[in-house]
C-alpha cells in the first residue's frame, strides 16, 4: 500500500477518504482537515484566543498540538471531574503535555469549586445517568472559565464519532432542539457566553488516535468508568458496523444533516435566554441546569440531615 | 408470564410495548393495532374498495386476513417477479390463503405481462441492484393493477421493521426527497394513481409473524434469495441491536418522525408530475422509472444483437 501524496510506503489507511499515507504526509493531512473545518466553518481567525479543552484524551491533545502548530493563540482548560483514579491520570497527561511544550493551561478541579461537587456525588444524589450529570456540569464550568479567562472561543474535541452518535442519538428521538443546535459552530446567544467550536467534527475517532500516536503524544487510553454501557457507546457500535459496511457512512451522516437537513431544524431554536437566578450564567428557565443539579443534591443532603 | 388483559396464562411477550398476551388477547391487540392505524391515520373508509399486495409472506397475509375480518371489500394483488422457485413458493402461498377463504386474488406474471421481463433479467442487464430493479418494478405494477382493478386504495404490508430501516436509510443519507414522502399514507397525485397505505407500519416483524402464526397461516418463510447483503438488512440488524437495548426504539423512531419532524420535510416535495411518454403512467420526467428499466434492458440487448 502506497502514500497517496508521495508514493512511498503507506502506514495508514483511511477507506472512508478511500486514502493511504505515510507518517509525515498523514500529518499534513490531518492538519490540513482541521485547518479546513476552522476556515470553510469561520470557526476563529488568528486574532482571537482560543480556550481549548482538554480532557487528556486523544482527541483534545490532538486539537490542542494542531492549533498551537497552526499558530493560534490558545489556553488549555482542564477540568478535574473528581472521577477517581481516571481523573489523576488524565490531569497528568494534560499538565505533561502543556508542560512539555510551555503552553498555558488553567485547572479548574470541581470539588475545589464553587459548591464543591465532583461528578460522582452529583451523579449519586440525582437521578441523572452520571453521562447526563457530567455533560450539563462540563457546560457550566466550560461557559464560566471562558467568560473568566476573557477568550473569544471555545474549543472541543468532539470528533466524527462523537458527533455521528449525538446525532443518531438526537435522529432516533427526533428532539428538534437538539438538532436544531447540533453544529460544529455555536454562535453565543448571550454576552456572558463565547462562541463554541469543534475543529475535529470531521475527524475520526480513528484518525485523531493515529495523530496522536504518530505525533508522541501521551494521552489517556481509559476510559471514563462510568461510560460502561453508556447509549453514546451503543450508537458508536452501530455506526461502527454500519460504516464498515459501507465506508463514509459516518461522515456523509454528518456533512449531509449540516449541509441539507440541519437549516430545516435551525429555525425552531428560538427561546429567550435569561440569566439563572443563583449563579448569573445565562439560563432558559429561572435557574440554570447546572444549579438545578446542585439545587436537587442540597435538597437531598438537607433531608437526609433532618431524617438521618 | 400473565396476559396483560384477561390474567391467564401469557404466550407473547412484547418488551417495546411492555406487555404480554395470550393467545386470544393477542389476536385482539393485533387487530385493534392495525384498525386503530387505519383510523388515525384516516386509510380508508368501510365503502372504500382496497386492493391488498400480496407477497405470500406473513406480513401481507396477516395484514390481508385482518382486513378482511374487519370487514373491508378486498382484492388481493400477486405479482410474480420471476425470481425462480423463491417466486413459485410464495405465489403457492397467496393462492392457497384466497382459496381457503374465498377471496378474489389477481396474479400479475411480470414475464408475461408488457415487456415480459423478471426482476432477474432486468437485474442482470441494468446497473440497478436486484432490489432498486425490483422496488421501481413493483411500483408500476401495483399502480397499473390498482388502475385497471378500479380500486380506491393500495394497500400494502410494510411493517415497523421496514419503516425504520427505510428511515434509517433515508436519515443516514438525508435524503429530503425521500424522507417528505416516508408516511404510512400517501395521496394520490396524479388521476392514474390511487392512495397507498400502510396499516402495519406500526406493527413490528415478530408482531406479525406472532399473529401469523397463531392464525395458522402458510406463509412463505425463505427470505428473497436477492436480499442477502442488502443494505436494507444492514439496517435492520442495528435497529435490532438498538431495540434490545432500548425497547420501543423503532416504534420512537418511526412515530416521532412523523409527528415531529415529517411535516418539516414534507414542504419540499412539490414537483410536478406529468404522464410517461411510453407507458402512459405517471411520470416526473418524459420517461417513467419503469420504462427506463425497460429501455436499459432493451438497448443492451440490441447491442449484443448487433455485436454478438
């Protein structure tokens, strides 16, 4: 199997682009796929500052290493979940990599913050599926250390995968709102919002681990241990099988909804957005998920102090 | 296990729809489906006259048989596709239901009928896959048998199985085109065409191959010998794979795309339809689907005539 750019020997190959490459020209690939996402999406121009998620992941530490070589200007955010042994490890592997380069990076560890709760005590004292608690409680404190840290973007490391599930997912259901929002790039309905980007939409899962393996990144390989049986894992099957039936499956699914589909569903989203009576971030109702998370763990607690 | 309904002893468990049934409850469940899907979604009226396709397979008899004990006028429609001994079985089958019932059955051998070509030939001289062939095939002979029979409606079997892969299908290419005309009714466009119906399209497989059963109906059980690795099956094994983690995921599916998302794409289907210059049936070009097949097959054929 040959390089498709210089013909030499091939150490990847991608059927979904019907491709081959060698290590330095599936760099450049890789790269440049991102770099088109940023450009044809107008995710961000090389003036603004970008706060970059980072998990420790592949993913997130692929985006970061693209950006930072594209030459933007960028700040790692690392939030720490308060998940065991999975976190320690992933707050290691995103401090060696800022470190390593000399990159900035803010640690935000939740159990440290604000009303003090890791995702497992949230998860334990509501009747969110931990994924579910995790998700909206990621958003509050992404939304808050990007107005804190002054940027003008958001940046995650969502990938193809990530988006072709949450997209089955949202398909499977047909919640029109969601879909209605499901787009690499969210404008902010607020001023205390940024605006939200996802430079790999088009990369997958795959391919972003290749980058990340050619390019010596240490990143972790667990993953989360409540993710077990998770309905994102169980759509990720599907497509997975679907896709090796039929190669670019999972990117004709994403482009096809953004570019066909998604503009019918765009039109619904049009609620007014308040700000959450307890915390000040913006908020559909009178108080914002987030809070009304903490709200039903201090409920909780105080019942359990008055009927110990 | 008991039945739901009357408390004795259950013999179908039906997780999406979180309950069991015995024998006689059963039977009841099933056709209370079906007519309360006639009626919702306004089918046919009791005066109507309906022409039933018939494959010889469970869901078209056991959708025929309910028709019938509910009482509707019923014409069954068999066309023979010519597709070997699979062909033979099934048209056995259809005959056999409308003898023992007495019911007037009309049988179309597409072999012998206009061009005289099986979904086999038409296949094999046309880049189409048997199932394309053979689903733009059967199309123009339910419409022209419906026309000559004089009938009000076309029904036809499709159950929640077909539907959701369908959707799936059309969801995963978002086909706007096909997902505005994906409803279990369609009105007729076009004075040739007559209304086509689905009462089934909630019902799943196994619902109708349970009540086939328990009926006693011979149906024809091989599959088309042209269907293995047909992208459809591909579809319906992850629907099936999504079900068992969560039942009730294809009935979701289906419903809610019609309640929530369908009306959205429906806007978009507005082409105008003229009449095929060949055949005379309906068509959105100068040429009928149809009677392109046709011309495919017949332009090769005299290739090979002149250059043998």
């Amino acid at each position: 199997m040959k390089c498709i750019r210089c013909r030499e020997k091939a150490c990847v190959q991608l059927r979904a682009h019907n491709s081959a490459f060698c290590k330095p020209c599936y760099l450049l690939f890789f790269r440049r796929q991102v770099e088109r996402a940023i450009h044809h999406e107008k995710m961000f121009r090389p003036d603004e500052r970008i706060l970059v998620a980072v998990s420790g992941g592949k993913d997130s530490l692929a985006l970061w290493d693209v950006l930072v070589d594209l030459g933007y200007q960028t700040i790692g955010l690392y939030l720490g979940l308060g998940i065991g042994e999975y976190s320690d490890g992933s707050r290691r592997c995103a401090e060696a990599f800022a470190q390593a380069r000399d990159l900035p990076l803010r640690v935000v560890a939740l159990e440290e913050t604000g009303p003090g709760l890791g995702v497992p005590t949230i998860a334990a004292s509501t009747r969110r599926t931990p994924c579910a608690a995790c998700g909206t409680m990621k958003r509050h404190y992404f939304d808050t250390a990007a107005l804190e840290a002054g940027v003008d973007v958001l940046a995650t490391g969502h990938n193809l995968d990530d988006e072709a599930a949450r997209l089955l997912g949202n398909v499977l259901h047909w919640q029109r709102e969601y879909l209605a929002r499901q787009r690499p790039v969210l404008q902010p309905k607020h001023p205390k919002f940024v605006r939200k980007v996802k430079p790999l939409y088009l990369v997958s899962e795959y391919e972003s681990a290749v980058y990340a393996f050619l390019r010596g990144i240490e990143y972790v390989v667990e993953e989360c241990p409540n993710s077990a049986g998770a309905t994102q894992l169980g759509y990720k099957d599907v497509l997975n099988r679907l896709e090796t039936a039929s190669p670019g499956t999972k990117l004709r699914f994403v482009k096809e909804y953004l570019r066909t589909a998604q503009p019918v569903f765009a039109e619904v989203d049009e609620r007014p957005l308040g700000e959450c009576e307890r915390c000040g971030m913006p908020a559909y109702g009178a108080v914002c998920g987030f809070c009304n998370l903490v709200l039903e763990v201090e409920t909780k607690r105080d019942r359990l102090v008055a009927h110990p």
